[in-house]
C-alpha cells in the first residue's frame, strides 16, 4: 500500500466546550448542559469540564446527570 501525499486539505476545527456558570450558582441550582445524553464523547467532555472547572472553586461540589424529559445533560450545584 502506497501513501499518497494530500495538499491543501483544511485542518477542522476542534469543538470546545464552553466555560459554564459555575461560579454563580448556589447549592440546589441547575442548569442544561445542551449536551444530548446519547453523545458519549460529549457527554464525557462535559464531565472533564466540570471537574476541572470545580477544582478552581474552593469546596464547591457539581454533578453531571442525565434529564429524562429532555434527553440532555443537566447539570446540578450539590454542595
């Protein structure tokens, strides 16, 4: 097999997840993700997100889970 050299293919674009409001939310608040649940990768993305995100809010605890109704990801303040 021969490996053909390509030119002028565009690199894509990475999708990046978008900084959410943690900072403001206080304990019992939600928000949705806009993640649909069904999309694995996204779905672990966001769950990195917000853990690296919470580890910047001193003692401030979130959880990532899926909401029924709307088949997307929510996103709650627990502690």
């Amino acid at each position: 097999m021969e490996i053909q050299i390509e030119k002028n293919v565009p690199v894509p674009q990475r999708s990046k997840m978008p900084k959410y409001p943690l900072e403001s939310m206080e304990v019992g608040d939600s928000f949705l993700s806009g993640v649909d649940s069904d999309d694995r990768g996204r779905v672990q993305t966001l769950r990195t997100s917000i853990c690296r995100q919470q580890r910047k809010l001193d003692g401030r605890r979130f959880s990532v889970v899926k909401d029924a109704k709307l088949n997307e990801m929510r996103v709650f303040r627990v502690y």
